[in-house]
C-alpha cells in the first residue's frame, strides 16, 4: 500500500487531504495527516477580532471535524523529516514512513526574532500588539477599547507574511473604529512598511497609498527594523531613524515550522523551495511543499494555497504514474481589502500580471470591483467565513477558475 503523508492540518494540508481522499482508492493508498494543534482558526478573522466584529468562538472550530473519511490525524509535534530514508520522526518517539510527502505546516509569528519584541519583552501585550495570533488579537482589542488615542503605529518587520495586505487592511479599519467613536482627531497613525510604498505591485501600490493619504494617514517606507525599545517607545531601523509610538501594532517575522530548518528543507526562513509551478520540493521528487510553508513568489494567503491545491491535485494524479504534469500554478492570488466604513476593495493578479482594474469574476457584471472601493467588495469580505468553512476547507469545488483570467480586466496604460 501506498502513503501519502500531510504535515499540516492547516487550511492547506486540510483541503489537500479532502480533494484527494476521493481519489486515490483506499485499498492501494493510506492518507495520514499530522498536526500538533486541535483547533483550526479562521485566520482572516483575526483582523476583525480587535475591532468587535468577531469573537474568538465565531473563528475557532476543531480540526477533526473536517477531516474527511480514510484519513487518519494524528496529533503530535513533528520533530525532524528523514528525507534520505522516507520518514517523519515526531516528538513522541514514534516515526512515520511515506512514498510521498506534503508539508502543509504554514508560517508562523516569530517576534522573538526581532530584538525588544516578544514575552518578557517591555511593553509586549501592554504597549506592543500583534493580531496575526489569537492571543494577540485579544489583547489588542482589550487595549483598543479603553484606548484613550495617542500615535498609533502599525508597522511590518520583514517581507513575506501571510497575507501581505492584512495591515493595511487594520490600518484602514482603524481609522474607520476611531472615527466612528468620535475619536479620530486624538490619534495619529502612521503606517511602516519595508517595502518602497504601501503594496508591493506598483498599480495596487498607488492606489492604497491614495487611501492613505485621503484618510491622513503618513507612510514611511524602506524602513529595515535593526530594534524596538519598547521602554523608550520608539522603533529603531539600520539606518538610524527613529519613530515614536504610544500604541505599536506589528507584524513579527514570520518564519516556517522549526522542523523544516532542523530537516534541512528550509530556507533562511525556513519555509521550502519548491517549484512554483508544481510545488515539487527542490531537493527531493517525492517531496511537495503546498500553502504558506512553500517558497514561492507569491501571496501567502489562502486564496493562493485554494488555487494552487486545485492545480496539484491533478497533477498528483499523473505524477504517481509517472507522468508529466499537465497544469501549472500560475501565482494567482486574489483578495478582499477591508477599507473601513463599510467598504472594501479586491485585488486579482498571479505571478506575471499585478492587480487591475475591472469588475470580477464576471466581466463587466462584477458583482464585485477590483482595485475600487464598494459596499459589495465589503460583503463580499464578510461572506467568505462561511465559504471557507462549508466549501474551501471540505474540498468542495468553486465555480471560480484556479488560473487567472484576464477577462474582465483593465490594462491601465489603455484608460
């Protein structure tokens, strides 16, 4: 019998064992999934949670619940991959052998890679917040509701993070909740990013730098962290500038799991250098790298891992006999950007062609618009929780292409 074994029971390594469960015949393959974590949270809620628009209870649910039949979970801490020899040895002692391999284990805060950041630290979950962490969107929304204003700062450490539009998105909602409370004119709020402006494609780049500057917001860009002094209260970069802040939010470095730097399958940040067009690991051919643990050029979202766990499922297939693989990923990303008052925007790109503008996923129709504010992006933002629960997450198929298609779409260099 053959096995398949998933690392990860994350979004990715969730839905890959839901799409293909179906199709590999229980009698010739084993399905084994391991995951250290009992509770699979809605990770794109987490924004929300500061501002009261969530509770924890309405983002967290148990992983069994959407493991599919003929799957095993195990649940354990992964310890080292034995690449040489076919095996995953976990924590507990016991080891598990594979034909084929899928690491799934995602990318993970890491503020104790950054100096004055993290537990211990001055000012951690008192004056400094993170919200890409449960515990950290839930500290940050006590501080926000007693808050009395100051110079907020919400600042990105290191590219890439999951989701690289989520700050901005909790800076606009920021302005939005101070501003509905009658507040706005006692906070300043400054957005820093190490990137050369507010996104990292230059179309999507000017127009939220737009947004932020028709909401008062200043940008400070190309800003490399060396430090943060949290008892001075000011953020310190390798060229010496300094920014004051009474209440910091930031986004720690985000690395891959320990196991994948220890097994040697890792980069610097030790997510997996695969082939970005069929997630084949780089050093390994019975080895795949899927969802925010793969290093590829491209979004670490879940709309990239749904796009590209639909391509690889095919592919799969042909690969285990020894065919060549007939589709490849082509980065496409898309994304809801919450904007604040009751509006939002969308983004569509992939690897060769940044966000545009146009209407999607029908051209024309819409009913949602790229690159524009709308009421319906907004919904449109709300709306996938549920998608993402009933559909994604069990394997269902979306009536939406996994490549991207220029149908739609507005070359701006022809307005």
């Amino acid at each position: 019998m053959k096995k398949l074994l998933v690392l990860g029971a994350g979004t990715a390594g969730t839905m890959v064992a839901n799409k293909l469960r179906p199709l590999l015949d229980e009698r010739d393959w084993k399905i084994t999934l391991v995951d250290q974590h009992d509770t699979h949270y809605y990770q794109p809620g987490l924004l929300f949670l500061p501002f009261g628009t969530y509770t924890r209870n309405e983002l967290e649910k148990p992983k069994r619940r959407f493991m599919p039949q003929g799957v095993e979970l195990i649940k354990s801490e992964i310890d080292l991959v034995e690449p040489e020899n076919n095996v995953v040895k976990l924590t507990d002692g016991h080891s598990l052998d594979y034909d084929y391999l899928i690491i799934a284990t995602g990318t993970h805060s890491t503020p104790e890679e950054t100096p004055g950041l993290g537990k211990g630290e001055d000012g951690w979950y008192e004056s400094i917040f993170d919200f890409y962490t449960i515990e950290g969107a839930e500290a940050l929304k006590e501080k926000l509701d007693t808050w009395e204003g100051g110079k907020l700062v919400v600042h990105i450490i290191e590219m890439p993070i999951k989701c690289p539009v989520a700050p901005l998105e909790f800076t606009f909602l920021a302005d939005s909740f101070f501003t509905e409370r009658g507040m706005r004119d006692q906070v300043e709020i400054e957005y820093v990013t190490p990137l050369p402006g507010a996104f990292t494609k230059p179309v999507a780049s000017r127009h939220l730098g737009d947004m932020l500057d028709d909401r008062k917001i200043s940008l400070e860009a190309d800003f490399f962290l060396e430090q943060v002094d949290g008892e001075a209260k000011k953020l310190v970069s390798y060229d010496e500038r300094e920014i004051d802040y009474d209440l910091l939010v930031t986004i720690p470095v985000n690395m891959g799991a320990e196991f994948v730097g220890r097994s040697g399958l890792g980069d610097e940040l030790r997510h997996v250098p695969c082939d970005k067009h069929t997630f084949v690991s780089n050093k390994h051919d019975n080895i795949f790298a899927l969802g925010d643990a793969a290093a590829i050029p491209t979004s670490k979202a879940g709309s990239v891992a749904h796009f590209a766990i639909d391509i690889f499922t095919d592919n799969f297939l042909d690969y285990i006999e020894g065919k060549p693989m007939r589709e490849k990923f082509d980065g496409h990303a898309n994304c809801f950007i919450e904007s604040g008052h009751g509006k939002g925007m969308l983004i569509d790109f992939n690897y060769d062609t940044e966000p545009l503008p146009g209407k999607y996923p029908l051209p024309g129709v819409g009913p949602f618009s790229l690159l524009q504010e709308t009421e319906a992006n907004h919904w449109g933002k709300l709306m996938f929780k549920w998608i993402y629960w009933n559909v994604l997450l069990t394997g269902k198929t979306m009536p939406i292409p996994a490549l991207m298609s220029m149908a739609g779409k507005i070359r701006e260099d022809l307005r």
